[in-house]
C-alpha cells in the first residue's frame, strides 16, 4: 500500500525531475521510488562502515558464533 508524503524541492531539482519523468514517459513518483530505492544500498554502506568503524574503536563488544549459539542454547 502506498502512502502520500509531502516534500520540498529546489525548483532546478524539480525541473530535471519533470524531465526525466517526462523522457521516460514515467510519473514523478516512480522516478523518486526509483531515486531512493538505489540510494538505500549506498545508505546500507554508510551504515557498515559505521558500524565497523564502531567496533574498530572498541565502543561495541563483539560476539563470536560460538558465544552466541551457547548464549541460545544451540549447542
């Protein structure tokens, strides 16, 4: 199910938008889907790396395989 939103764009953003849209014979709303749909694997990176930096500074406590199995009773 989709839901509206509303969002503010800089007009020269919004102009290229309509082009697209308009090129491909598309809706301003499949473009945007499309738009961040592919931005989630670029945010999906940022956030690894994050997470890596995290545990390379020793701010998070990393569990092995082993532990967690144990933990859970797996073994």
């Amino acid at each position: 199910m989709k839901k509206a939103i509303n969002i503010r764009l800089e007009e020269s953003l919004l102009a290229d938008l309509d082009n697209y849209a308009s090129e491909l014979d598309r809706t301003r709303t499949y473009i945007i889907e499309k738009a961040v749909g592919t931005y989630f694997d670029t945010l999906d990176e940022m956030i690894s790396d994050k997470r890596i930096d995290e545990v390379k500074k020793g701010n998070v406590e990393v569990f092995s395989l082993e532990q967690v199995a144990q933990q859970l009773g797996l073994n």
